[in-house]
C-alpha cells in the first residue's frame, strides 16, 4: 500500500528523445551499453534525503513554503512522521529507479534529548530502513552525521575549542558508521560543515589542525576494526557556513591527508557547486582527484552563478556534465562512489511532482553529458593530442633531467653542448574547445 504523495506515479519509464511526456526520461535509459557497460551501472544514481524530505524550503529572508504530510505541524509524534518520510523516500527512490540514496543521521531520526536517546531513534529508523531496503532493492551509497546544525557546533565539532564536543562528535559519527555498515553501505562522508573558523583572532590553527587530524585518523581506525568495506569520504567546501574551511578545495583535503598520514585511506566526495566557490571549475577539482589518486565520488547540482553562494539546483547544462563526466572516465569511473544529487527545489516549487521532475531533468543531463564524454573518451581525440604535445619527454635528455640523473649543473652542460633554443609551440586551445563541441 503506497502513501499516496505521488499520487498514481509508482514508476518514471524512458521513453526517448521525442517524447513529449516530461514525466519521462528521454535521455537516461538505464539498460543502454555505454562503453560495454549498463548506464545505471556507469552513473549510479543517488538521491538525497536532505534536501528532499528535510527542507522545509526557506531561505535567509523567509520560513517553510513547502507542506509535508511528516512536518512536525503536521504530526507530532517524531517517529511516526519519520516513518512515513520513509515510506514517500522509498516510493520516490523506486519511482525514479535509483540504485542508491544517501542521508545524514538528522535527516531520518527524530532528535532526541541527548545522545543516548539520538542513538536510540537512529537505530530504530536503520531497523525501518533495512526492511525498505529488503522490499524495494535500494541500496544506500553512504551515510554521514550532521555535525553543524545543532548549536553544540556552532565553533565546530572535531575542530571545537571544547573537548566535549570533540567527543560528542566522535560518538555521533561512530553510531553513523554502525548505521551505514549495517545497511551495506558503500562509502562513508566526513563533511565539516563547520571545520574553519569566523576570525582568527580567536582561533589556534595548528591546534585545529592537530584535532581535526585525530578525528579522521579515528574514524579510519574504527572502519578497520568493525570491517566496514566501504570507502570513507571527505567533502570539500571553502566556505558557508563558516568564513573560511579547512577542506577549502582537493589540493588542500590532499594536504591535509598527506599531513596526518591519511592519503591511502580517505578520497573525496567532490561538489559541483562547492568547485566553483572555491574559485574552480568542476572538471579541474575531477582532474585533480585523479591526478592525485583521491577521486571517490560526486555530488551533482550547479549554483546561479550571478547569485556567489551555493544553491544546490539541480544540473541542467549538458556542456558541463559532458566535460566533468570526462574526467571522471579518465579517473577510472566510480567503483563505491556514485552520482549523488545534493540539488534542492526552488522554494517555490511546491508541488509533490516537482521532486520527481527536478531529478528526472538532472539525470537525463547527467547521461547526455556521459554520452558525450563517453564518445570523446573513446575516439581519443583529445587524449592523443595531450600525449604527442608531451612526446619530448620520453626521449633519453628528459628523462635524466626528471629521474634524478642530471643535476642542474648536468642539464645546464646539456643545454650549451647541444645549443638547445626551443621555439614555442601552439597549445591549439581553440582547436581542442572544437573537437569537444563536435560531440554536444
């Protein structure tokens, strides 16, 4: 028996390119071989239970717009509406066939009056879930803790000045990772949401920095010792909520890592949106995972660029996906990570359909973007030209001057023996920005 939010929608089919029903996929068909392998498979889809069931839909400037049968006006008793959250989540899960979905413990437990009463509803909640997950064949792609809403986080919770929120943080996470683990979860995400500071003219940084590396350090010793497969993830973000993040952007998280020995146990779970507030596109913080062997796992939305702050909309330009999609098919493709839409609604969207309108638009974009990125992969266009524009370091002079051969005494002796004076070469930008429009 469904709950009716939907109202008759139990199931969104494809329908191709030329149908006119918009509540139909026309790019996104689930069986369709790309590269050799089933889409669904290439682009593991996850919706979010935050944006989707927990947002009541206000803004700075003005309170909920959204009215849901499980808001706390509409049913006072905590679990009951978390249960029927549950039940709408799973019917939308199933309706958009997903493979997975993800949350924060916030999102689908009522808050209790301490930490033992949190932990019960938590576990009374993953009970729920595993029977959903039993009937519906989802899967759960990670599960995370919100340590930045409650107020006890307000300067932070591995980073806070008080040793009690520290610990209080710690035991949140360690019952999240218990309830991932039982769920068969296939990665853990660490965002700090308030690992930074407002100004420094109360902050210890390298104290910060030393708490901060404990806790991750903690988290990894707690995944080996109860067996949890699954990957543990850090979210980057340079700002908002606080002034300035420590997991400003991958350079840093990688610092970071390398700094408390970490870099062989933690990737990153990257945002299009928090890429583009740290000052960057989203296909150069992909790149740089991979080139850094961190890639782990995306969450997809875009912002309003005209607006400078994170507005979690869902995706809508293929160009992008195509050139982010790419990257990621050069990382290797997602082995526990997935595609994750951390992407909310317009408050003014009100209407139950809309959730399931916003996220059939971000996947049929995601898969033409993949499409896309799939051809240029595969015709090498542009993969070969990066090769033959590096070819010169493949020849025997290059590679003493890199593999430690050639000191700068050796290669300056080089340069005036063999008379090098190279002339410039052109980097064809506007050619290769060609080749990729060839296949948009």
């Amino acid at each position: 028996m469904t709950t009716g939010f939907f109202g008759d929608i139990t199931k969104i089919p494809f329908e191709g390119a030329d149908s006119q029903n918009m509540l139909a996929f026309h790019h996104y068909d689930p069986d369709e071989i790309v590269m050799g392998k089933r889409m669904e498979d290439h682009l593991r889809f996850a919706v979010c239970y935050w944006h989707n069931f927990a947002w009541p839909g206000g803004d700075p400037f003005g309170g909920q717009t959204f009215d849901r049968p499980w808001f706390p006006d509409r049913i006072s008793d905590g679990m009951q509406a978390a249960k029927l959250k549950a039940d709408v989540a799973f019917e939308m899960f199933t309706a958009l066939g997903v493979p997975f979905y993800c949350f924060h413990d916030a999102d689908v437990r009522p808050e209790g009056s301490n930490f033992a009463e949190n932990t019960k509803n938590l576990n009374e909640i993953v009970d729920y879930f595993e029977q959903k997950q039993s009937e519906t064949g989802m899967k759960l792609l990670w599960g995370t803790a919100n340590l930045f809403s409650n107020r006890r986080f307000m300067s932070g919770a591995a980073t806070n000045p008080d040793p009690d929120v520290f610990a209080y943080a710690a035991a949140t996470v360690k019952t999240c990772i218990d309830a991932t683990n039982r769920l068969g979860g296939e990665n853990y995400v660490l965002w700090g949401g308030r690992e930074g500071y407002e100004t420094l003219l109360n902050t210890d940084l390298a104290r910060e920095d030393q708490q901060l590396g404990r806790f991750i350090n903690l988290v990894v010793e707690y995944k080996h010792k109860i067996g949890f497969k699954g990957t543990i993830l850090i979210e980057p973000k340079p700002q908002e909520p606080t002034k300035h993040q420590y997991d400003y952007d991958v350079a840093t998280v990688y610092g970071f890592l390398r700094r408390h020995c970490l870099e062989n146990e933690v990737r990153v779970n990257i945002e299009q949106g928090h890429a583009i507030l740290a000052g960057h596109s989203f296909e150069h913080e992909l790149a740089m995972a991979g080139a850094l062997g961190i890639f782990g796992s995306i969450d997809m939305n875009r912002n309003d660029y005209q607006s400078g702050w994170d507005t979690d909309q869902f995706p809508n330009n293929v160009p992008e996906m195509a050139l982010a999609f790419y990257e990621i098919i050069k990382a290797g493709g997602f082995t526990t990570g997935g595609t994750n839409f951390d992407a909310k609604l317009r408050r003014q969207s009100l209407d139950p359909e809309d959730l399931l309108l916003a996220h059939i638009g971000g996947m049929d974009c995601c898969a033409r973007g993949f499409k896309a990125a799939a051809a240029m992969y595969e015709e090498a266009a542009l993969s070969n030209f990066v090769k033959d524009r590096y070819a010169g370091w493949s020849n025997p002079e290059a590679m003493k001057m890199l593999d430690g051969t050639y000191s700068l005494d050796d290669i300056a002796a080089y340069v005036e023996a063999a008379d090098v004076n190279p002339d410039p070469v052109s980097g064809k930008q506007e050619y290769l920005e060609n080749v990729v429009n060839r296949f948009l």
